[in-house]
C-alpha cells in the first residue's frame, strides 16, 4: 500500500496562484484510486475553494495576503484544507443554486460553491478564535457512509460546520 500523501503549500491570494493548485492537488491524488475523471473533478473543487478565497476573502488587491493549502491522499480518501485569514464567511448560507434558472438568466459565475457540493462528500468550515477560516474538504473512494453523514449540521461560529 502506498504511503499517504501529505502536502503543505503558502500561495499568494492571486489568481495566478489557480494553476499551482490544479497541479498540487493532481500529483496528491495520483496514489488513489479515483478514475481519472474523479481526480479532475477534485482538482476542479480544491480551485474554487482557493478562487472563491482569492475573489472575495481579501479586499482586492490582495497584495501580501496568502491562502494556505493542505492536501492529504491515501488509497481510502482525499482532504483538501484551505486556510485564509480573510473576512468571515459561512458557506452554509449560501442557498442551492437553481441550475437551469442559472443558465437560462445566462447567468456567469456563482457556481463554485454549487459545483463543490456536487463534488466533494463532506463540506466542513471553521472560524478559529484567531480569526482564521478553514474549509475543509473530503472525498472518499467509497462515498457510500461519510457522504450521508456530512450533510447540513450546522453549529456555532468557531466549531466545525457542515455544509451542504
């Protein structure tokens, strides 16, 4: 069996940092299991985590300010964990997008957070008391328990929230 991955990266909150995530997260999950499908769609989750971040955490420009990524892989599951020190959010407030209404206003954008939930089995926030948010997020090769689970348990600011 292979031997976890465990990957820890300090990017600039800048949308040129997108592409070094996108490969992070590729050669994490390359010791899964996941088709190859899977892994780009995980890729595809993890950049939007960190562009919703980038776009909207730090008031722009965001000169000097960072977003922290860890990944961690195994033959069992995939965490990704984003971490900024920019404005609270709690995503759990975001309400369900109406895909076809979405398409048919010809809306562009406001899928990141949509097209996470589609993606990912478990969907954590956090507010540390030192004003950090940490949004972790969890795919398992077999989604069949956690996923069920994972889905809308809320709590207090600075607690681990699920969101779904």
């Amino acid at each position: 069996m292979a031997e976890p991955i465990v990957r820890e990266l300090t990017l600039p909150a800048a949308t040129s940092s997108l592409s070094q995530v996108r490969k992070a997260v590729l050669e994490a999950v390359s010791i899964t299991p996941f088709p190859d499908g899977e892994k780009q769609l995980l890729a595809l989750a993890v950049d939007e985590a960190v562009a919703n971040v980038v776009e909207h955490a730090y008031p722009q420009p965001a000169t000097g300010k960072n977003v922290k990524l860890r990944l961690i892989a195994d033959v069992e599951h995939f965490e990704a964990v984003v971490i900024d020190s920019g404005s609270a959010f709690d995503p759990s407030t975001i309400p369900d997008v109406n895909i076809r209404e979405h398409v048919r206003k010809g809306s562009r954008g406001g899928l990141g957070i949509f097209l996470i939930r589609k993606i990912m089995d478990e969907i954590v926030h956090l507010r540390s008391a030192e004003d950090f948010n940490e949004l972790h997020l969890v795919k398992y090769v077999d989604s069949k328990g956690p996923k069920a689970r994972s889905n809308k348990v809320k709590s207090t600011e600075g607690v681990r929230k699920r969101w779904r």
